[in-house]
C-alpha cells in the first residue's frame, strides 16, 4: 500500500515538475507553431512549383523538432542571464513562473492567428461555386482553328497545330481567358457567323487565320476581331519560310496579346516561349493523336485500333519533345486500361503477367515524365494523384486531389477526376468540373464529369439540368453523358422515361443501361442475361453482373482476384464508378483496397446512388 502511494506521489510530483518547468506550454507553443509554418510552407511551396519531398522534408524536421523542444524545455532555463541547465540554477532564484506567464501570452497570441487563418481560409476567402459565367470577361478570347489553303497530306494537321500553339501561348497569360482547344475546334469546319460562335463560346473576342504551305515556302494570315461588331482589332499577313514558323507563332500571340491590352513582360513573354510543343512534327503527330483518342471514345473501344494508333502518335511526340506533358498523361491512359483488362467498355486484351508488369512500369514512367515536365501546380497534383492510385501506397491522395480541384486554369478531363466521386469526393470535383465546363464547353467528357459529379453527390435535379443543356448544345453528345441520363432518372424516380434517350449509344453502353433497368426492376434473370450476350470476360463486367443480381459470394471472389493484380486497387476503384450500387463487394475479400483506403482515408462503404432489389448488402 505505502509504494502504491509512493509510485503516486513520484507520478504526481513528475507532472508538478514538467508544469514547473513549462514543458507542457512549450509542447503547445511548437505544436501551434508548426501547424501555422506548415500552413506558410503549402501556401508559397506551391506557388513557386516545389517538389513534393519539399514540403515532406519539412513536415519530417517539425516532427523530429517536437520530442528535441521538450527534451530542451527540461532540461534548460531562460533566465535574464541567458540559456542555462536547470540542475545549476537555484530553486529561489529560478524564473520558471515569469517565463511561463511569457508563454501563456505566446500561446494566445498564436492560437488568435491559426483562428483569424481558418475563419480567412474557410469563410472569408472561400470561393462560391462557379454554375455559369455570367458575363462575358472582357479579354475572354477563342482562337478558332486556322483553315489550309493548301492541300498537302498534313497541311490541315499543321495548321491545328499553329492554332494550338497560339492557344497554348495565349493560355500562359493570367488576365486573358482563353477557351480550350476542345470547344474552340467544335466549330472546325462550320460555315456560322463569328458573332454566334462568339456567343456560344462567351467570349468578347475571336482569333481567325488561315496557313498556305508551299515546299519550304509559308503564307500565314492571322486577325483578331471583336465579337460584338465584328470589328478588327488586329491583323497581319506573313510570308516566311518554314524555318521562321516559331517565330511568327510567338509574333501572332503577342500581338494579339497587345491588341487586348495586356501589359507585357519579359517573364510573360517567356512562359507563352516556352508553353506548347516548338515543333513542326510533333504538333502534326498530336493533332493526329487527339483525333484519334477522341474517335476512340466515340467508338467505345479505348483499346481498340484507334486508341492504339493514338497511343503511337502520342510516343512520337514524346519521343522528340520530352518536357512535353500532356503527351505523357495521354499515352498513359492506354497503358492504365491495358491493366485493366478492356478500353473502359471494350475488349480484354489478354496478357501475360510479364507482359502487364512492362506495362505497368511503362505507366510508372509515363507519370514520372509527366509530372517532371508539369509547372502548373494543378496540373503536378493531378499527375501526382494518378500516380498514387496506380501505386502501392496511397498516402497523400487526398491532398493532392484537393490541390488538383482547386485548380483555376481549365483542366483537361480525365479518369481521375471521373473516378474521385465514386470514392466519396464528389464535392470536390464539382468546382473544377463546373470551370472546365465553363471554359470548354463543348467538351463531351468534360460535360459527363459534371453530371457524374452532380449524380454522385446527390443533386440530381443539377444533373437533369446539366444533362439537358448538353442535349441542346450538343445533339450528337458524348457516350457518357448519353448514358447518364439512365441512373439521373432512375434515382430521380422516372425510370420509364430512360428507353427514351438510350438512342445513339453504341451497342456496349447501350447493353450496360439496359441492363442497369432491370436489375433495378428487380428482373435478375434478364440482368444477367443482357450481360452474358456481351460476350465480356473482363473483370469489372463481372463483378458488376454480380453485385446487381446479389451473388454477393461470387462478387468478392472476382473482386479478391483483382485486388492481387497489378494496378488492382486503381481497377477496383473503377469497379465502384462503373457499377453504382455503394459496395459491390465486401472489403474483407480486397485487403490490398482495403489498405490502399484507409492510408488515404476514405471512408467505406462508398455512396450508394441507386437501390438494387437483389443486392442486399
């Protein structure tokens, strides 16, 4: 009994003494310190395009600093002397008492600027979602794609490649809006009036040009008008040799520049240098890729013979411009739905596992080239959030999204963001979904992102809205947003009105929503027989037909197989975007997912959008 009161008096007289010696204040004083220096640390490590290992490094440094400050508040004392050990001061003369009123100050102090930083950075600098543009910004621009007078194999791939140099160019400027090479090239070909591209586009102005190419000879005529009345603001006619081409680009985007009134600099002039691609052959091989990527997704076969020809292309580009990111963030699409198993929607591509472990390398480093070629700070975090999906570890992965959805310039559309919804990030991806709309309009999966976005976070009426715009701005829209109108109506009630608007889908899709309406009318027989007569072997099909007809044994034992595989929990992730049905399988049968979600920490089981009678789980 007397050395239980010993043991609780030595405790006790312990704590007195770490009070005495203002450990505990000390603790405090660091720990509200380095959460403010690592607030600083994000702030300007990102605006100034770090590395990541940066801000790692000095997450790492506060962390070890932690232990070391209060080995030092115990051991040492700060008298008006100085810095001394505590063993050599005097009990009577020690200032321990003054030193932590001086501390309870610095406490307060520091615990009034982390709440001014959080009401600033949640309430007061918060920014109100972006539904619609408004009004039309005054140095808003669309460059249309300049036309080929002449005829040769490649001409008309030369002259895109010239306009997205000057777009890419153009982009480079903060102050000037320029709208994305998707919607801008909508128009290609079309016999409208300037004025009503303008509107559809909600610019102020329009950049028109036209190229000749005759041997090494180059005729380049290039204006820019305003939309409202048509009136020129600028224009030039050039006749140079094909050797001269960089610079009457970089001429063309700084004279338009100058006709809308932005204040030039050398720093601005460098960056609209160093934006696009500076080579003749290589904007012709990535004109040739984005087309056939683009058909790729029309035909619903993203690794079929168009997505593989795009696949080509995009390695030529990366091959003779390797800072070039774009080309590798697309060349490692294909390569991520090889892992796959299918396109998305297409056929199995059967591989050995030494086969997928050189693709899965190849992806590796695609990402790695891309990432190191990126210096927009949104542009890295979307990299770098593709990278960890694809990766054995997924720590990080919500802050980069984060980093990649706050993003301000228009963003291309991507897996990435299609999937984020699926895994309880819907909220996040609706900002930028909504400015990538707002600044490319006419960009089918960028539009399908938005409605996946609206659907996934419970705002269907959004998503019918959103899916009825695209129908009125685009009869021929995407395959995507085509098929979104099946789950928006079905969780909105009005199941019977989507045979409707099933018309136009390719067969695969058009299969994939049938069968979404039967088994939610409970028809499990016919669900499965829908999918069977696809014919498809990948896994996610699998899986899907039998989460729906709530073969909840036979869904985890697939679901087990792809959690083993390479690139396993990127490709169940899918699974829960391609299926909608919450948990199509249990996480105990995936422990590989399973990790990969808790070090991310996210949160299961995932939405559950749509109700399926046979699955009861």
């Amino acid at each position: 009994m007397d050395s239980a009161n010993n043991n609780k008096q030595a405790v006790m007289s312990f704590f007195d003494e770490l009070k005495r010696r203002n450990v505990f204040r000390v603790g405090v004083a660091y720990v509200i310190t380095a959460w403010l220096l690592l607030q600083v640390a994000d702030v300007v490590l990102n605006n100034i395009e770090a590395p990541t290992w940066v801000f790692q490094s000095i997450l790492l440094l506060l962390v070890i600093g932690f232990p070391l400050a209060l080995i030092l508040a115990w051991a040492f004392e700060l008298t008006s002397e100085g810095i001394k050990k505590e063993k050599d001061i005097d009990r009577s003369e020690s200032v321990t008492q003054f030193t932590g009123r001086k501390l309870d100050f610095t406490i307060f102090g520091l615990m009034a600027v982390a709440i001014i930083y959080l009401v600033l950075d949640n309430y007061v600098l918060e920014q109100a979602p972006l539904d619609t543009v408004e009004e039309i910004a005054d140095k808003s621009i669309a460059v249309l794609p300049f036309v080929a007078l002449s005829s040769g194999e490649d001409d008309g791939y030369f002259a895109d490649g010239l306009t997205d140099e000057i777009l890419n160019s153009l982009a480079q400027l903060p102050e000037v809006q320029v709208t994305a090479r998707t919607s801008s090239f909508f128009f290609k070909g079309q016999n409208i009036p300037v004025p009503e591209i303008a509107a559809r586009l909600g610019v102020a102005h329009v950049v028109e040009g036209s190229v000749r190419r005759s041997d090494e000879q180059l005729r380049v005529s290039a204006q820019l008008s305003r939309a409202t009345d048509g009136i020129q603001l600028w224009s030039e006619t050039y006749d140079r040799t094909m050797d001269d081409i960089l610079a009457v680009q970089e001429d063309i985007a700084e004279s338009i520049a100058r006709a809308l009134e932005v204040v030039m600099n050398d720093v601005k002039r460098q960056r609209m240098r160093n934006a696009g691609l500076r080579d003749v052959e290589a904007f012709i091989a990535y004109g040739k890729g984005l087309e056939l990527n683009a058909r790729a997704y029309d035909e619903a076969n993203l690794t079929g013979p168009s997505a593989q020809q795009a696949h080509v292309f995009f390695g030529e580009v990366m091959n003779r411009v390797p800072n070039f990111a774009p080309a590798f963030f697309l060349h490692s699409d294909y390569l991520h739905r090889i892992l796959f198993g299918h396109g998305g929607i297409g056929t199995v591509q059967e591989l050995t596992v030494e086969q997928l472990a050189a693709v899965q390398t190849a992806l590796e480093a695609d990402l790695d080239a891309a990432y190191a070629a990126a210096t927009d700070p949104a542009w890295r975090a979307l990299i770098d959030s593709k990278r960890i999906l694809f990766s054995d570890n997924w720590r990080g992965l919500t802050d980069r999204l984060n980093r990649a959805f706050a993003a301000e310039r228009c963003m291309p559309a991507n897996w990435v963001f299609e999937v984020s919804p699926a895994l309880g990030l819907s909220n996040g991806v609706l900002p930028v979904a909504r400015r990538t709309v707002a600044c490319d309009p006419f960009n089918v999966r960028a539009r399908g992102t938005l409605v996946f976005a609206q659907f996934w976070s419970g705002d269907i009426d959004g998503a019918l809205n959103s899916l009825e715009d695209t129908d009125q701005s685009l009869p021929d829209g995407g395959i995507l947003a085509k098929f979104m109108w099946t789950p928006a109506l079905i969780v909105a009630g009005r199941a019977d009105e989507a045979n409707a608007k099933l018309s136009g889908l390719p067969p695969l899709w058009l299969a994939y929503a049938r069968a979404m309406l039967a088994a939610v009318d409970g028809k499990v027989d016919d669900t499965r027989t829908i999918l069977d007569e696809l014919g498809q072997t990948n896994k996610d099909w699998l899986i899907i037909r039998e989460a729906w007809t709530g073969s909840r044994d036979a869904a985890n034992r697939i679901a087990s197989e792809v959690d083993s595989e390479l690139g396993g929990s990127a490709h169940l992730a899918n699974v829960l975007l391609v299926c909608i049905c919450g948990a199509p399988f249990d996480l105990d049968a995936t422990p590989n997912f399973a990790s990969r979600l808790e070090e991310a920490n996210i949160s299961w089981p995932p939405p559950n959008p749509i109700e399926f009678p046979a699955k009861d789980w």
